[in-house]
C-alpha cells in the first residue's frame, strides 16, 4: 500500500517540488500493508484520495470499508481531482459493516468466488479501525473493551490473510494488479490524549501486522499562517516495510522514521504534498 501512498505524494505534490529532481522512497515490493495513524478527518480524506488515485491512475478495483455513509466526496478531494471519470468511481466498492462481527464476515467474504470473479480487488481499505474495536459508547475507562488486543489482532490478521489470498488469485491470473494491498486508519486514544511517551497496546498490536505506519501530525507553528494556508500537517512514514537502504537513517527529530512529507490544505479545501 506504501506505494499507492507515494503515489498520491506524487500526484499531488507541490508545483516547487514538480520542478525539482526529488526522491521518493520507495517500498519493498511485498509491502501490502499501511496503518494511517491520526486525525478522523483527515485519515478519511487520505484513504479517499488513496482509492481514487487507485482507480484512475493505477485502474484497479478498490473495497472500502467505513461504518460511514459516504454521500459524496469531500470538498478537498473534489478539488484534488476535478475531472474524476464515472468509470473510475465505478472501481471503487462502498461496504458498510456496522459492528466487528459484520466486518469480518464481510472481508472473509472476498474469499468468495462471487467476489473474485471476474476481477477481485486489488486494494482493500478499512477507515477507522477503532470504531469497531470500541464498546457502545466507549463503555471501559481507556474507550477500549478487556480483549480488544485480541479481536485487533484477529481483524488484522484476517486482512493479510484475504490479501495474500487474492495476490494469488491475481498473479494466477497474470494479471498486473498484483499484489492486493491494504490500508486501514487507526486513532489512537493514548496519541490523542497529548502524551507523547504514552503508548497504546492496541496500536502496538497493529504494527506488528500492518508494515509501514503512516503518522499524521498537525503543524499548529507559524507556518501555516505565513504559508496562506488553512492547515499544515507532517506525515510520517516508518515501518520494516520500508527496505530503501538511502532512507533507513532516522530523521533527525523522528527515531525510527524513514521518510517525512508535509501536507498543506488551502481554505479552498485543495491539498498539496511537499517531501520534506
């Protein structure tokens, strides 16, 4: 999935980068697993313009997976991709699994031949992990239930399990989608809490299924202001599934990250990448 990821980076980068001879990292070539970790909001746009970006520019299939009703698409992806074809729409799948048991029966189900032919998905995508994984109404103190490590560790490994089972299918096939990817969102109630030495065991769960983590962290300086833009975020990228011996030094102020972009979102709800 990292790589559909640097392909939304690419796509949407800034006209100053455009100009420049700029190096991307670039993923293993089995990496098929992202968390993106931050902001509900903004997770959502970036898993929409991840599928989107799919469908048009890469021309594969995509299942989403959101409790969501998803009306139309938001402001900022309508500006990011003004001449979206009907047909690219048409790729993408909408699911919409109410509870953690609807979820896994409906992944399980892509094992299915109903489902696999005459194409099976190529990326899947789950927005907002922990709100399956959480009781009504957050019912325990931390949000989450006793177990919940367990039912995280079970959705996940369900996940890499249905896309090692259609990268099969796929290079059975010949066909060039292979492998199928998967991207989920995930926020964590212990980040949110503003501790940064906190740590949070369903996300540590999470890392060791998902391969490259995906960190979203708003810029809330001067910037922002000075730039002319309504937000600034940094974006993270760390993980084993990122095997580019030129980025496996840590930056300098984010151990254990391989790469850094900054993601600006103008009033106008446009949002524009720039490798930092």
């Amino acid at each position: 999935m990292a790589d559909i990821l640097t392909l939304v980076f690419r796509t949407f980068m800034s006209q100053s980068d455009l100009k420049k001879d700029v190096k991307v990292i670039t993923p293993s070539p089995t990496t098929c697993s992202t968390l993106v970790v931050g902001d509900h909001s903004l997770s959502r746009s970036m898993l929409l313009l991840a599928s989107v970006t799919a469908a048009a520019e890469m021309g594969i299939k995509v299942m989403f997976f959101t409790q969501t009703q998803i009306q139309s698409l938001p402001v900022s992806l309508q500006r990011c991709v003004p001449n979206l074809s009907p047909e690219s729409l048409k790729k993408i799948k909408f699911s919409y699994p109410r509870t953690v048991e609807e979820l896994l029966q409906q992944v399980a189900s892509l094992h299915e031949p109903t489902n696999t032919s005459p194409t099976p998905p190529s990326l899947i995508i789950v927005d907002r992990l922990e709100s399956f994984l959480c009781g009504p109404g957050g019912s325990s103190q931390s949000g989450f239930h006793p177990g919940e490590k367990s039912c995280a560790a079970h959705i996940a490994a369900l996940l890499c399990d249905t896309a090692a089972f259609l990268t099969q299918v796929l290079e059975q096939r010949g066909s060039s989608s292979a492998p199928c990817r998967i991207i989920a969102s995930f926020l964590s109630e212990v980040n949110a809490g503003g501790d940064p030495s906190a740590t949070d065991p369903i996300l540590d769960v999470l890392d060791r299924y998902f391969e490259v983590r995906c960190t979203l962290d708003q810029d809330s300086g001067y910037e922002a202001t000075a730039a002319a833009v309504q937000e600034v975020w940094h974006i993270y990228l760390s993980g084993r599934g990122i095997t580019d011996p030129s980025f496996t030094e840590d930056c300098n102020e984010r151990p254990g990250v391989a790469q850094e972009w900054k993601l600006f979102i103008f009033p106008d709800g446009l949002m524009e990448f720039k490798l930092v």
